[in-house]
C-alpha cells in the first residue's frame, strides 16, 4: 500500500533528523541564535507539537516525492536514492538559502539545514523506493 510507504519514508526522514540535529545541536543552535537557559537547553522548549507538525510536513514531502517518483519511473533503490539527493541539493536546499539569505542568517545555518534537506530527501527517496 503506498500510503503505508509515504509514512515509512516520512518516519525514516523524521528519525534520520533527530539523529542529525542531536549531533550538529550546538553549533545549530549557535548560528540559528537560539536563546538558551542556563541549562543550556532553549528557552522557548521543544513543545510536542512541534514534532507532530514536523512529521506532518515530512508526510507532506514523502507524499510529493513519491508521485514525481511514480511519474518518472522510480522503482530502484538507487534511482531513488540519486533522486531524492537531488531533491533535496537542488530544491529544497537553494530554498532554504534563500531564506537566509534574505533573512541575513548565517551561512553555517544554511549549510546545517540544507545539509539535513539534502541528506533526508536522499532517506526518503531510498525507503520510496524500497517498497
């Protein structure tokens, strides 16, 4: 059931994101310039439905990924692992650039959270095209 394969990759995408900003947190959030307490966690908190709308946007992804798959032909692992790095380097990427760029963020920012686009666009295309 595709359905079942959307959510399976927007899981992969959603956990391949918790591990990549656990181990990139600080220097993210130094250039993100998020306020932190004496803790050294932020102020504002992680609220769970931060992490429910999260998801939701990576179903969102997942789903539009796997129809430009469908539409092309990608069934093969690394057809959709190439395809979904390029998704990821090629759109979602200069997106968020540009983004920051008019936002006057940092570049490292940038290269954080393009790097986290590029990476889990290449999960995601990987698990579509698993199933």
């Amino acid at each position: 059931m595709e359905i079942l394969n959307v959510l399976a990759a927007a899981l992969a995408g959603f956990a391949f994101g918790a591990v990549y900003y656990s181990i990139l947190a600080e220097p993210w959030m130094v250039a993100a310039g998020i306020k932190r307490g004496t803790d050294g966690k932020p102020e504002c908190g992680q609220s769970p439905l931060i992490f429910a709308i999260s998801f939701c946007l990576q179903l969102i992804v997942a789903g539009m990924m796997r129809h430009i798959f469908a539409l092309s032909g990608i069934t093969e692992a690394g057809a959709g692992l190439v395809a979904g790095l390029g998704v990821g380097l090629f759109f979602i990427s200069p997106w968020i650039a540009l983004n920051n760029l008019y936002g006057g963020r940092p570049i490292k920012l940038t290269l954080i959270d393009g790097g986290y686009a590029t990476l889990a666009c290449a999960v995601i295309g990987l698990v579509l095209s698993l199933f």
